[in-house]
C-alpha cells in the first residue's frame, strides 16, 4: 500500500511539472528536425546525435568523470501506416515488449496526459540494461499514422537529478502539423 502511494506522488510530481512547463535553469539550444516534423529544445551543455541507435534524435547529458552511464532523451519515430492502432493499443504492445526486454522491469507509473496538443500516455519504469540499475521516463504520442516515442533514461540513483533537465525538452516538443 505504502508502495503503491509513493509510486502515486512520483507520478502526479512528474505530470506537475510537465503540465505546468516547470523547467531547469539553463541555456538551451533549439534543434528542429525536418524530417520527422518536430522541434524541441535542449541543453547547450548536452550533445545531440542523430541516428544513433535508430533514434531520430538524442541528447546525451555531460560526462561527469565518475560516470558509467550517459544519462539521455531521445526520440524514436515508429511509422505506424496502414495499422490503425489506437494509442492505448499502441501503448499496450510497447508495454509487453518492455516486460521481455528489460531485466527485472518494474512499473512505476502509468498515466494519460496531453502534450503538444496530443494525447499521450506516459509510462515511468525501472530495471537493469547490462550491468545499469535504469529508470526510464517514456511518452508516446500518435500523429499522421506515426507513433513518437520520448524516452528520458538514466541510471536510478541519479534519475532526479536530471529530471528538470528531461521535463524541459518533454515540454518543448512540438510536432509540425503544417508539414505532411
């Protein structure tokens, strides 16, 4: 029960601040990507990679020189033509691959909320990649038979520490409606 609450103030703290555009304080840089139709902002101080891994767009955080793990946000674009899937089915199939590809993977949290004007669904988890204890903070949104994946990873222990940072670019996502 005691669980099941904490899980409950973690989530309605993360939709605040996603909800209400709290953001970290920092210089940040806008990177707008044309092929997929979306902008968003990020940290000057973060690299960003295109591609890497299959993902549209990633920005890692600084190296600090006791890090094993780059803490990161990225976008995946998955083309979705011809499936109608509805969001929560899509939402559903992510969630069972989840559970068979991430060790030890534990749901937190999983909430609806609406961002860029679109409805999402919002899942935060944890669980061990490699030798990594991770929580991931994930947002699905559809639009134009695409589904766009947001994911916020970072090693557990240091997951607060750059959430402010994560909940700024989620918030400054937009996707370009006037292009098709």
């Amino acid at each position: 029960m005691k669980n099941r609450y904490l899980k409950n103030v973690f989530l309605l703290l993360i939709l605040v601040h996603i909800i209400l555009g709290v953001e970290a304080t920092s210089d940040y840089k806008l990177y707008m990507n044309t092929k997929f139709n979306f902008s968003l902002q990020y940290p000057s101080s973060w690299t960003v990679v295109e591609g890497f891994m299959g993902s549209a767009f990633i920005t890692l955080s600084p190296l600090n020189k006791d890090d094993l793990f780059q803490e990161n946000i990225n976008i995946g674009i998955q083309d979705l033509c011809g499936l109608n899937l509805t969001l929560k089915q899509f939402s559903d199939l992510s969630y069972t691959q989840l559970e068979n590809v991430i060790t030890d993977f534990q749901l937190i949290a999983k909430e609806n909320a609406i961002l860029a004007n679109n409805n999402t669904e919002i899942i935060i988890f944890s669980g061990i990649q490699g030798k990594h204890r991770l929580t991931w903070l994930q947002i699905y949104t559809l639009y134009n038979e695409k589904a766009y994946i947001i994911t916020y990873t970072a090693e557990s222990n240091e997951f607060g520490r750059y959430l402010p940072f994560a909940i700024s670019v989620i918030n400054s996502f937009e996707i370009n409606t006037n292009e098709e």
